[in-house]
C-alpha cells in the first residue's frame, strides 16, 4: 500500500482536463468532494491537488469513449450526420426542443460537446421525418430573398430594405415588429417575411440614405462625410488610428456602390481633421529619410528604426536617448511615431556608432570567439549545473549582445577560465540544486566587486 502510494500521481484540475478531454468546469464540480493536497505549479502557484484515483473514478461516465462533436454540434458517423437539438434548430431554422414529446421519441446516439457534456445526438435523416410538416411549411426565396404566396410579394426586413435604400435596422425593424409575417427559408433557415404592402408602409417617413460617390465620400449640406477607410486614404493616415479618435462619434448612415446601406459609417471632414489634427500635420520623410521641404541633408528614422540598426530594443534606444530632442513624424504611409535626426543619434549614440562588432549571443545564450565559447554567469550556471559565482569574482569577460538585445560590457566569460576556477567543483559526483534561472540581464546587474582589477581573483 505504501507503493502504492508513493506512485500515485496527483495533478491540479487544468492538468486533468487537458489529459481526459474534459472541461475544467466539470472536473471541478466531480470532485469538489474528494480529497486533495496543496502543491505548487512550475511558476510557483499553490493549487490543490487531487489523486488520479479520485479523478478517474468521479468521472467514469465521461471517460467512456463517445464521439466528439465539433464547434457546430455535428458528428458524422458512417456519412450519417448527427446533431444535437439545438444544432438542429440553428441549422434548420425552425423550432425544436429538447422536451419535445417528437424528439423524446427519436432514436438517438451519445456523444460529447466541444465543452466534454455528454448529450443526445439525432440522426439528419430522423429530425427532418419528424419535423417534415414545419421543414414544407416554409416556402423558399429566390436569390434577392423575396417569396410569393397567393400572388402577393413577401421578403425579409433585409431585402426590403435593400429593395427601398432604407436601413434594415432600426427604425424599419422596429415597425415591421408590428406587422403580420409569415415563416420562409432563406438557405435552409427560417425567417419572418413582410407583404409589400407592410413594408412600403413601414418605410413611409423614413429617410433615404445618401449615395457615395466614387471616391466613397457623401457631400450633405455642404460637407464631406467619408468612411474610416476613406479618410484613411486621403490623410495618409492608419485606419486604426482614426476610429481611436473617432471614438464616440456616431456617423451618418450612406449607401455605397450596389445599393450598400452601412449603418452610421460616414464622418464629416471637419470633424475628421479636427480629431486627427495632430496626426495630419506632422511632418512627412520618405523612405531616404528626407523631410519633406526640407533643404538640409538631415535624414530621420523612427525610434524603432534605430533599434533594429543597433540590435537593441526600443525601450533600450529610448533610454539612451532620454535627454534628446525628438520630433513627431513619419514615415511615407506608416503611422506617425517619435523620429530622430541622424546627426542627433550619432552624437548621443557615438560609442554605438563605433562598436558595430559587438557580438550578439546564438540560439544558446553563446558568444563564439577565436574558438572558444563565452557566456555569463547565470548561462554557465545552467551548463554546469553548479552554483559557481563566488569562484569568478574578479573575472572580466567580453561585451556582447544578449538575447534581449541589451549591451552587456565585459559580461560574457571565456569557458576555459570558468572551467579552471571550477575544476574541483566539476570532478565532484554531487549535483547540486538548479537555482532560479534569471536573464542575463539580470545576472549582470547583480555582478559581485571585482577584486581591484585582478583577473586571476587572488
């Protein structure tokens, strides 16, 4: 018994919801009775803890192998197709439930959900004999959606509002709420569909949207009111950035080529250059980095350009450029952003000019120098499995690049003097405890004072 024990595993709720397929929720409301041990996580998280006995004997229904449906609820089974009740009233459009005195007595399969419930599933060909009369009620539209039944002329609210120029939401739904419909199928799906008479009538009093022109643009009283997109294109300026300032805003409703309604999508220019003021009166540079009527020969790249120039990250350039001046600009076509001069970088940035053969570490963590291998402390760490910080006091290793793209000076440590500091540690048979790995960053902000200069440490 003791073995057994001692064998047992034990895994926190997420951990057995991946391994049996089966939500968390309801592992969770399983075993809420079991018993259970704390243990932490590899990120250090406290959670309990429950034996694989436990789990696998609370859940025995679910863990029988039963066919899996996907994300619409079907599961096709010997090129039948089955589907849960509720799958096929979205996909038939018409009324079915589960208490249903037809669906009660529909033969039926089991199998699970996307979320692991296990549910009754019905074959295709069962549902349409047993809901036969509401599948042939329901006549079916013609491509622009319009039936016709006793010579009268029915459609749904969109394709009224199509036919008329008129939004098919608001106003014209909230009138057709109140008009008789009758059911049709517009691809195989059940809709409420208005008489031609209900719907001119409803459409009585509402206003037309107005027609773009080609450019996109609507021209009411006097101003131009455009599309995000189109505004985009004439200031040169992201679509993402214009809905951030537009926030709030509520536009006109237009129709676009083909009789397109959008729905309150048009903003008046005035209100456009106003909220994007400051976005369309920067400065432009081209792709040489010339500002544009600017004589001088100053070139500008953005603070992100000059990162990828010096490996870095952009945090790490802005920190070097904290007391330089800057300007807003960009770019032919990109989003405006913080630009600065290349003779301002250069002066500010000098050593970095200068030091374009600072080596950057590989995939692992290794700087490759005449031969040998150089790495930092925490990276040798890692290697040797040993705690040898204490016996490379002193010692001054090369600059290079991590893999963050921080400068690390005189940080990375030949192997050989490493492995001679540390030959009594390496030839002992013990392995000490892994500790916390950290990045080199962090390694060498915590670097131990030298021994006034004295590679050797003696």
């Amino acid at each position: 018994m003791e073995n057994e024990k001692e064998t047992e595993r034990y895994g926190h709720i997420p951990a057995w919801a991946a391994e049996l397929g089966i939500s968390d929720t309801t592992i969770a409301n399983k075993i809420k009775e079991r018993p259970f041990i704390f243990g932490k996580t590899e990120r250090g998280q406290v959670l309990k803890f429950f034996a694989e006995t436990d789990v696998r004997q609370a859940c025995t229904d679910l863990l029988v192998p039963l066919p899996q449906a996907d994300r619409q609820g079907f599961i096709e089974i010997g090129g039948t197709k089955y589907g849960s009740a509720y799958a096929w009233k979205k996909f038939l459009g018409i009324a079915i439930r589960q208490s249903h005195k037809r669906l009660e007595e529909l033969p039926f399969i089991e199998g699970k959900d996307i979320s692991g419930r296990i549910l009754r599933y019905y074959a295709e060909n069962e549902i349409r004999q047993a809901y036969a009369e509401l599948l042939a009620e329901a006549p079916t539209a013609d491509d622009q959606g319009f039936i016709v039944v006793a010579s009268i002329r029915y459609g749904t609210r969109e394709a009224w509002g199509r036919e008329f120029g008129v939004s098919a939401a608001g106003s014209l739904a909230k009138r057709l709420r109140r008009k008789p419909s009758i059911k049709g199928k517009v691809n195989r799906r059940v809709w409420d569909f208005y008489s031609e008479t209900d719907a001119r009538s409803a459409c009585v009093g509402l206003s037309v949207p107005h027609q773009a022109d080609k450019e996109g643009f609507l021209h009411i009283d006097g101003e131009r009111y455009g599309t995000v997109e189109a505004w985009g294109r004439i200031l040169n300026i992201s679509t993402i950035l214009i809905k951030s300032r537009l926030t709030g805003i509520i536009g006109v409703t237009g129709k676009l080529g083909g009789n397109v309604v959008l729905e309150r999508a048009f903003f008046a220019e005035s209100t456009v250059r106003k909220r994007c003021a400051r976005d369309v009166a920067v400065p432009v540079f081209n792709a040489d980095g010339k500002l544009e009527g600017d004589l001088s020969d100053e070139r500008y790249k953005t603070a992100t350009s000059w990162a990828k120039q010096f490996g870095v990250s952009r945090g790490t350039f802005l920190r070097w450029m904290k007391q330089v001046p800057s300007i807003h600009a960009k770019c032919e076509g990109k989003r405006a952003g913080l630009c600065f001069a290349e003779s301002v970088v250069r002066t500010a940035c000098a050593e970095q000019f200068q030091r374009t053969d600072v080596p950057k570490v590989d995939e692992g963590n290794i700087i490759v120098m005449n031969d040998e291998r150089h790495a930092t402390i925490c990276r040798w760490q890692q290697e040797l499995k040993r705690h040898i910080r204490h016996r490379l006091k002193g010692v001054i290793g090369i600059t290079g690049i991590d893999a963050g793209g921080h400068i690390l000076k005189e940080a990375f440590l030949p192997e050989s003097i490493v492995r001679e500091r540390c030959s009594d540690m390496l030839g002992q048979g013990k392995i000490q405890r892994k500790r916390k790995e950290v990045s080199d960053e962090e390694c060498t902000n915590s670097t131990p004072p030298s021994n006034n200069g004295d590679p050797t440490g003696t």
